[in-house]
C-alpha cells in the first residue's frame, strides 16, 4: 500500500476484527492510512471478543452512528468454563504442569505463555518430561503452525504451547482444558485464552498457574470478570511463603516507547505493588479462606463464568 500498488477505491465493505488486540498492539496509526484510502461512503463493521473504553473510543472515531451489538455479557468468560488457580512457586510451575497432565491423563490441552522464547523454553521441557509438545507462535512459519495445528487436533501432540497472538483465531472442536502457565498483564487477553474451550455448550475446564509475582495480574483479572476465581493447592506443590515477589519484564507494545527508569532508584509506579511478599494483604488478601487441597484433580465445585463476544458495528451481525 505504501507502493501505492494497490488501490481501495472501491472497497464497500470495512471489517476490523480483533479490534482490541490491534489497539493493543499499536495498529491505531496503520488503520487511519487505510481510511484515509477508502471510500468516504462504506459499510463498517467492528468486531471485539472484549470492548473496554479505549475500544468504544475506536468505534466512535472509525464508525458512523455505530449499532452496538452484544452476544454476551461483556468482558465474560463462556459458562461452560469451570475457571481455577493453582499457587506455586515461579522455579516449580513446569514441574506442577508436568504432574497435573500425567496424573489427570489430559490428552489435549492448549498452553499459553507470555513469550515466544518461553514457548519454545517449556515445549524443549515437556519434551524432556515424557510429553509430546509442539509451539505455535510468530516465529514458526505457516506451515510449522499448521502442523502443529493439524498434529494437535489428531492427538500426536498432547500439549500445544501457543502465544496470545498466534492463537488468535484457534478453533478446536470440543477443546477440554486451557492452562496459562503465565498469566496475561493485559486481563482482558485471559478471557481470550480461556475462550478456546467451552465453546458450542461444551464444557471445559481453564486452570492458572500463578506464582507470587503475578498476584496483581490475578487481582486484574477478577476485577474484570467480577469474580473470585477459586484457588486450589496442589498436594506436593505448596506455595514458599518466604518467596518474595519479583518484577516481570513486559513486552512493548508496537510503537510504544519503554519507560525510563527513576533517578532515585525505585520502582515504577504499579510495580511495588508486584514486589511484596507473599505474606502481605495485598497480594494474598482472600486466598487463605478459598484455598483447598486436592491431588490435582478437578474439584467438584469451581467457579463458572461466560464467554462473550461484543460487535460494534453500521448494520452488522455479531459472531460468536
């Protein structure tokens, strides 16, 4: 497009999908060039799995007198998904994961990892532990992915390691179980990932490992479903309390410059907050009196919530 090789003069139809995680990644500026070549006069539809005020602002700058269209609840996760946290130690988490899919027999369960090199780090792991695992991320090329895809839905691969980008888009018939090895610092990527499984009335289960260091993502997270997510110890992989938090090194967004670090030597704002000890209010407050033991099989009671998907749209239909 910048070749001006292609032309969009006769485009009728505008369709933005993902819409939130193209903000996320800084595409704001890439889509303005497109409008400016586009029809004045067109149709537009804008799709998004959660809609925040930053994505009502986008609708109301790029569409024109919008009909907002709801399928769900926003910023939910699908009933269908019984939701769960593991505690456990950062250095313990591949052992725990590890454990839960040989002890509960999971055949099919789709991973995700804050990074591509992490991805690739914990399938090398699996491997060593007896488990087929296969990545799928934006450095494999599209046929890796696709066999990977492909080995994963058959059954030749157990655990499929993914990205939050690169499973964008992942549909698997009747995936049972979800597990984020690393919770997402952007909450709304959580209800992303747990929506691969329950879909279509099927049940499906979402289990979080979360170590110390990301007792602030969780409190995010809840914020945003407006729920407790159950926390369950595992026998054998109880927390050290005596572990302190730890910041974790975030990725840029596309276009975003990093932050400067203080002359005084401190930490960045909302980044005390993840160093604390795990003894502190602020970080455990409330999982003490929702903590329970089990062997790492499902509890007979979680906590359920629902998927959704919103659609800001001129005349448009929503998906779901």
């Amino acid at each position: 497009m910048n070749q001006r090789a292609l032309s969009l003069s006769q485009i009728e139809v505008l369709v933005l999908d993902e819409a939130d995680r193209m903000l996320d990644m800084g595409f704001i500026h890439d889509i303005r060039k497109i409008l400016a070549m586009l029809p004045a006069r067109r149709q537009n539809l804008l799709f998004s799995a959660t809609f925040s005020a930053e994505i009502k602002a986008l609708a109301d700058r790029l569409l024109h007198q919008p009909v907002l269209i709801e399928v769900a609840r926003r910023n939910a996760a699908a009933d269908t998904v019984t939701q769960l946290v593991h505690p456990v130690d950062r250095n313990r988490k591949r052992e725990l994961l590890s454990h839960l899919i040989g002890a509960g027999d999971w055949r099919q369960v789709l991973i995700f990892t804050r990074t591509k090199h992490g991805a690739n780090r914990l399938v090398e792991q699996l491997l060593q532990d007896g488990i087929t695992a296969a990545a799928i991320h934006g450095n494999k090329s599209q046929g890796a992915r696709t066999k990977a895809l492909e080995d994963f839905k058959r059954g030749a691969v157990r655990a499929l390691v993914a990205t939050d980008i690169a499973a964008r888009g992942i549909d698997i018939d009747q995936l049972p179980r979800v597990v984020n090895y690393e919770l997402p610092n952007v909450p709304e990527d959580y209800v992303h990932r747990i929506g691969r499984t329950g879909r279509a009335q099927s049940e499906g289960i979402a289990v979080s490992l979360v170590c110390v260091d990301e007792h602030k993502f969780l409190r995010d997270i809840e914020r945003l479903v407006k729920r407790s997510i159950e926390k369950v110890v595992v026998d054998g992989f109880e927390p050290d309390p005596s572990i302190r938090a730890e910041p974790i090194q975030l990725r840029q967004p596309r276009g975003a410059h990093p932050a400067k670090a203080p002359r005084n030597g401190n930490a960045p704002a909302g980044q005390k907050r993840r160093e604390g000890s795990p003894g502190n209010g602020r970080h455990g407050g409330g999982q003490k009196s929702s903590e329970r033991r089990n062997d790492g099989n499902l509890p007979p009671r979680a906590n359920r919530s629902g998927q959704r998907r919103s659609t800001a749209a001129r005349g448009s239909a929503g998906r779901g």
